[in-house]
C-alpha cells in the first residue's frame, strides 16, 4: 500500500479525501471551534505530513480559535514586514480589493524563506471571497524534486542558494502605514534540495519569490538553473488547486510546498486571516 492508503487505515476521528496522488487532501469530520483531543490532533498531523497540504471546509472560528490551532503545531511566527491586527501580532491580513497593488502570494513561493527559520506551516481561513476566482495552488516539493533525473539530483545535493527578501519588502506597505526605512530585511542562505525534519522525504527548496542566487556559480550559470528549476516547479503535475468558500481552511507545509495565490478577481474582494507556525533551520 501507498503511505497515505497506511495512513488512512488507522484514521478513526477523521475523513481524509485526498485531492491528487502527489498533494493535498480535505479533512472532514472534525470540527475546529472545539478543543481538540490528543487522537483527533494526531490524526491532522499525521494527514498533514502524508499530504502536505490539508484542507477543511466550514469551520467558523474567531481569531483565538484559529491561534490555539496553530500553537499545538508549535510557536507562531510574526512576519518580518507585513502590518497585523492591533492586539495580535502573529496575525497576518489577507486583503485584495478594488484598491489593491499587488496581492500576496501572486507568484510561487514558500512562506518568508529569507528567514534563517523559515516558517514549518501556514493556515490560512478565507471569511470573504470573489464570486468567482481567487484558488490557491499548491506544488509538491517532493515530486518536484523526485522527477529530475539522478544525475541532476546528485549534482543539486551540495548547493546552497540564497533566500533575499529586500526586493519583495521594500515599500510594499507603504499603503497601508508602514514606514521601513533604515529598516534591514532577512536574507539568509539554505540548502537547494532541503531535507523534511519529520517525514526525512527530501524536495527541492528554491522558489521565484524568495531565491536570488545559487552559491558557487557563475551569475549566468545560477541564473539558468534557477529558471530551469522555477519553471520545473510550475509543471502541473505536481500541484493540486483548491476553489475556496467561505470559512475554508488551508493548512500548507512550508517545508515540502510552494504555493500561488491568482488574482483573478479585481477588482473583487478576497479576505482572510493567516497565523503561521515558526520552523528550524533547513538541512
């Protein structure tokens, strides 16, 4: 049997429904407005790390709620550049509307990568959305890097690359009252083919939004291999594609997914909140 057809035998609280073979399943049968037992929540993580990317549909929890669920997978992070809520700093504001620049996420990326402990998850509860439009895709690391040839994998095992983030932050809330001068963004460097401290499954860990060099090459060889590998992580057979509702969940682990939110929509609104949950240094 498969790992997640395994896992699946032993799920006794709750209904996991996978989406493709390679990434992502929801999870039914749970309610998270209710503490969760230890079996329940060893059921989630156990779904999360077989699938990497797990989903949940009407789940109507206020922002303590949603805090509590990402502290039993560890302690939150605070994003280095984006405003929060008055009162809860570990919250992050998903907002695109009429009068929005960009949107977050609009490229292929893993959560704040610059950081010298990259975030281990993201989750993500949508409260308001288009009409139509507004998916998040989400990419496996695994299969990505479980696709290139053996030579290509050997070659990529000894790199480090460099994760920047002043080319994203700079200016970007500006709008929203966040002066940043004199301010100095993360940029940290980390293995190109990173191995997962859980599973100890290996994937590839560079992505277009956060990566800018790789270490030891000449710029143009970098530059080559990096459009090479950001364009192999764009190949669909690695992703799975989720059409939001309101109060859906998604749950996405940073240290084995992209993701790339569309903006579809303008100039709709799409809301949420997101809490994330702090990660280790990647090997």
């Amino acid at each position: 049997m498969t790992q997640a057809a395994v896992a699946a035998a032993d799920y006794q609280r709750i209904e996991v429904r996978p989406l493709t073979p390679s990434i992502g399943a929801e999870i039914h049968s749970v309610d998270l407005t209710q503490p969760l037992d230890e079996q329940t929540f060893q059921e989630i993580h156990a779904a999360f790390l077989a699938h990497q990317v797990i989903f949940f549909r009407d789940q109507q929890i206020d922002i303590e709620q949603h805090k509590a669920f990402g502290r039993m997978f560890g302690e939150l992070h605070i994003h280095p550049a984006a405003p929060s809520p008055e009162g809860h700093p570990e919250i992050l504001v998903i907002h695109a509307d009429e009068k929005s620049k960009f949107v977050a996420g609009n490229t292929w990326h893993s959560d704040v990568s610059c950081d010298a402990e990259p975030p281990l998850g993201s989750i993500l509860h949508m409260h308001t959305l288009p009409s139509s439009g507004g998916d998040t895709m989400f990419a496996s690391m695994y299969a990505a890097y479980e696709a290139l040839s053996e030579t290509m994998r050997k070659f990529l095992s000894g790199l480090t690359a460099v994760h920047g983030s002043e080319h994203v932050y700079r200016g970007r809330y500006k709008d929203f009252g966040v002066e940043d001068a004199g301010k100095v963004y993360p940029k940290n460097e980390h293995p190109v083919v990173r191995t997962h401290p859980e599973s100890g499954r290996k994937g590839l860990y560079v992505n277009s939004g956060f990566t800018t060099r790789i270490n030891g090459l000449e710029k143009s060889e970098s530059r080559a291999l990096l459009d090479f590998l950001f364009a192999h992580v764009a190949q669909p057979e690695f992703h799975c594609r989720f059409k939001w509702a309101e109060n859906s969940i998604a749950f996405w682990d940073n240290r084995c997914v992209q993701h790339y939110a569309l903006w579809d929509y303008y100039p709709q609104v799409r809301h949420g909140l997101r809490v994330t949950v702090k990660g280790s240094k990647p090997v």
